[in-house]
C-alpha cells in the first residue's frame, strides 16, 4: 500500500499542475475510465444504475454528489469547459482567481509520512 500511496500524491501533484497550467489535454491523459458496478456501488448517488447494470466511462459529479458517468468526449468537453471558465482575473473576498486546492481527502493521512503535502497554491 505505501507505493500506491506515492502514486496518488504524484497523480494528485500533477493533476494540480494540470490545473494551474491550465491543459487540459495533460487533465485528460491523467484521468482513468473505469467500469463501475451498480450492484456494487451506493445507487442512490448513480442514478444511471436505474436503466443499466454496468457503467463504463468517466465519472463527473457536482454539488449534489450525483455521479453521471460518460464517454471520453464528453468527459473532455466537461474538462474544457472547467478550465475555460478559471479567470485568474477575478478577485472577491474570498480572494484572487487563481487555481488553488485546499485539501484533498488523502493529503492530511499521507503527507506527513511522504513529506509533501498536495495543498499548494498558485505556481511560483
């Protein structure tokens, strides 16, 4: 398990660099289709196992943790449209427009043993 670990901190790192850049093609390479039982999975957030058995794509979710699982062209043209809409412009209260993440789930349980945290902000 501690090698996997490694990999999800570095996959972590490089999709928050995807981000940043903003690329979205280096976003699309480093995502994974996946193949998803519904038999096996919390239906109540797949509302697609409703009509299907199986699911075969790129998971997308929003606010409401509903997860709508798609094809690589539409997972692109989600991952297009997030990365249009970053204007690094924009400022409020809550600060600049920069991409930052926060935190992730893995972060505060791996880091300090890996020594690098997946919380950064803007590159430079």
């Amino acid at each position: 398990m501690p090698g996997r670990r490694r990999g999800l901190l570095r996959d972590g790192d490089e999709v928050i660099d995807a981000l940043q850049a903003p690329d979205v093609e280096r976003l699309f390479a480093l995502s994974r289709e996946d193949r998803l039982v519904c038999a096996r999975l919390a239906v109540e957030y797949f509302p697609m196992c409703e009509t299907d058995d199986v699911l075969e794509g790129y998971g997308l979710s929003g606010p409401n943790f509903f997860v709508e699982v798609v094809h690589a062209v539409g997972y692109r043209g989600q991952l297009e449209a997030i990365v249009s809409n970053i204007d690094a412009s924009f400022s409020d209260e809550l600060g600049d427009g920069s991409v930052r993440v926060i935190g992730s789930a893995h972060a505060a349980r791996i880091s300090p043993a890996g020594g690098r945290t997946t919380s950064r902000g803007p590159p430079g």
